[in-house]
C-alpha cells in the first residue's frame, strides 16, 4: 500500500513514469511493485532530462568477489537515465540501446548513487549520459542509454 502511494504521489509530482502513465497498468504494466522496489532503487531528484538515484548496498547487490555485481550498477544506471528521459512528459521509455564501461570496482561503499542527464531528447528517441559513483564520490562507470519514446494508447 505505502509503495503504491510513493508511486502515485512521484508520478503526479514529476510527470510520472512507465508505471504511472501506461493505460491499464495492471493487466499489461509492470504493476503496484517493481523492479526498482525489488532491487532497492530510490529516486532522489528528477526533472525532465535530468535525474539522481541511488542504492543502499545489501549483501544481495554483490557479486562472489564481493563487489557490487555489475548487473546492479548497469540496472541504476538504466533506471535512472530512464527517469530522466521520461519525467514530465506524456510517453514512457523502454531502453533499445545502452553501453556501460565499469570503471572501478565498488566495494567498501555503502552505497552507489547514479547521476543521468538526457544529452538529445528527439522525436522518437532520448540519449541520456549516467555517471554512478561509490558513497565517497569515485567513479565506478558511466553509461550512454537510448530509449524510444514509447506513446500511451488512446
């Protein structure tokens, strides 16, 4: 109840996002919990082509080396760079392209914090840049992500 209200109060706030704008969000959405509430992902600020969110770290986000598994950097960097490509407009944005180069190892943080700005915003498509540093500021990766601008149907 408390996840399905955060979602409705972010998407009346910063003009929403898949979940909040796709007609019929139960019978064919992503529905009241998703991905990012599974894996930890908060969104701290959003705006349109901008967006800041991050993950306290738990000891499921790590990989068997014990660093922070690189799936968990890409998925902040796609879900935050995707925020800041929908926020405030009428269209969701489902990812068809995205390149990370993992910089750094992330281990001793307590959290990875991923910062995305939207660097072209099209008619048909949005390329935003994402930098995810570790809790002291250092650079692990940075991405480059394409999404389409996918229209809710009438």
């Amino acid at each position: 109840m408390e996840q399905e209200s955060r979602r409705e109060a972010e998407g009346k706030a910063g003009g929403g996002s898949y979940a909040d704008i796709w007609p019929d969000r139960e019978a064919g959405g992503p529905g009241r919990m998703d991905f990012r509430d599974h894996i930890g992902i908060e969104i701290l600020e959003k705006r349109p082509g901008y967006a800041r969110g991050q993950i306290v770290l738990k000891p499921w986000h790590l990989n068997v080396l014990g660093i922070v598994h690189g799936g968990v950097l890409f998925s902040l960097a796609d879900t935050v760079a995707g925020t800041a490509a929908c926020t405030g407009r009428d269209y969701a944005v489902p990812t068809v392209n995205g390149l990370i180069s993992y910089l750094k190892a992330g281990h001793r943080t307590s959290r990875i914090v991923a910062e995305a700005e939207e660097i072209k915003n099209g008619n048909a498509f949005s390329v935003c840049e994402c930098r995810i540093c570790d809790d002291q500021g250092k650079l692990l990766a940075t991405t480059t992500m394409t999404y389409y601008h996918l229209k809710p149907r009438a």
